[in-house]
C-alpha cells in the first residue's frame, strides 16, 4: 500500500449523481468476447476551462477498459461492473470490476484478456479549514497542498488453458478530507477442476502497477515530493498458482 500524508486528494459529487450496473454471464463452447470502455472526468469547478486550474479547484480522471477474446474453446465467463459517480465512503468504491473466467481451448484454441484500471487525480492549494468530519483532523494542517498523482493497475492473459478471477475498484469522489483516494487490483489465476482432477493452467499471465505522485507543500506551487513506482510479475508456462495484490491510498487520513 503506498500513501502520502498531508494531502487530500478527490472531488466531491456534482449535483446529479449516475449509477451503471451491468452483470454478465457467458457459457459457451466455441467463440465468446467482452469489451468495456469508460473514462469518466469530474471536478470541483468547471472542465471547460482548464487548464490552468483555478485556486483550490481538483478534478480527477477514472479509466477503466477490459477487452477479453476467446476462441475455439469452452469459456464460461462471469462479470460484474458498476459506476456510481457519488460520494463514496471508506469501504465503497466508484467504480468496481469483478470477474471469472474459465478457458478450455480446444485445438488451436487460445483466449487473450486484457484489463486496467486508472486514476489521474490533480488539485491546487486549498484551505483545509471545514475539509475534514473528524474534528483532530486538520489541526496540524493549515492548508491541503497541490498534488498531481497517476496510477494504473491491470493484468494481460493469453492462454490455452485457465481459471482466474480479478478484482478491480477505484474511489476518487468523496464528501470529505476524512477518505482517501484508493484504487485496488486482484488477480488470482490457476488451473482448472475437472472430472479427472486440477489440471495447470497454461500459457501467459502477467500483472502490473504503474504510479507517478507528486505533492507540494503548504500553499506555494513548489513540488516538494516526487515518487514514481513501477511493479510488473509475469509467468508463462504450466500455471499452478498465480496471485498478485495491489492497494493503493492517498490521502490526510489512511485507513
């Protein structure tokens, strides 16, 4: 888990909040694929303007994409997915991806998946005053610096035989200082239970996160802190077990 103190990160909801839900399932022998896009942009004053960003304005970027194809084989795949652009509490997320998937190719049978998650957070100076619901919380805090943060997470899988499941969220719109922003990515993958026992997974799998943080200090506009982080672990054969966690938080207060 990585953080940075002092900071308070996210926007607040706009007036008119909207929800997305979809959930899918798929059990199919031959030809199945999946496809999801979403970028969503929100801040606390006007997009049309920026750049530059006005004193104490934040705006914050969500991406999420999922492409997953397979081919000649027995795939059943299930999926949940909801938005929510509210304000979200400690343990909610805004946007949240669950999936899994079974892949048994037949000859020539191959399936490729692959999905990420982003958030680009970005804000000016501000006042810290009435920010935060614990009342200890901006005591020592005069002012919430500038900060300009990008972090990404996903997972790429190109496989002729496999079980995996992930798990992908992300918060960036809250209604206070108190919660930090977060992103999270689980993956799981291994082989496959059959009738004659597990079989190895087989083929390719690999997870990454990729994060650029940089945060001032006080209300001036010079970078006090610089931290960049990049986290890749790949396989590619016989598969037993793969498993890979990811959690971040930025914020004043961490959970």
């Amino acid at each position: 888990m990585f953080s940075i103190s002092a900071t308070a990160e996210g926007v607040r909801q706009t007036p008119e909040i909207q929800g997305i839900t979809t959930s899918t399932y798929i059990d199919v022998v031959g030809q199945a694929s999946n496809d999801v896009e979403l970028a969503w942009t929100s801040g606390s004053g006007s997009l049309q303007d920026n750049p530059p960003l006005s004193t104490g304005e934040s705006v914050q970027t969500t991406v999420y994409s999922e492409d997953t194809n397979a081919m000649n084989g027995h795939t059943v795949y299930v999926k949940d997915f909801s938005v929510n652009t509210g304000n979200q509490l400690m343990s909610q997320s805004n946007v949240k991806s669950s999936r899994q998937i079974t892949f048994e190719g037949g000859t020539g049978g191959n399936m490729v998946s692959d999905e990420s998650i982003l958030i680009d957070t970005v804000g000016m100076p501000t006042s810290a005053a009435g920010q935060f619901l614990c009342p200890f919380g901006s005591s020592g805090i005069d002012t919430l610096p500038a900060y300009c943060n990008i972090v990404q997470a996903g997972s790429h899988v190109d496989s002729s035989f496999i079980s995996l499941s992930t798990q992908a969220s992300s918060r960036t719109v809250m209604a206070s200082a108190d919660i930090p922003v977060a992103l999270a990515y689980n993956i799981n993958a291994h082989g496959v239970n059959t009738a004659n026992g597990i079989i190895p997974g087989q083929g390719l799998v690999s997870a990454f996160m990729k994060i650029h943080m940089m945060g001032g200090s006080g209300a001036n506009l010079s970078k006090a802190s610089d931290l960049t982080y990049d986290d890749t672990t790949s396989i590619n054969g016989i598969i037993s077990s793969f498993t890979k966690h990811i959690d971040y938080q930025s914020g004043a207060r961490l959970l």
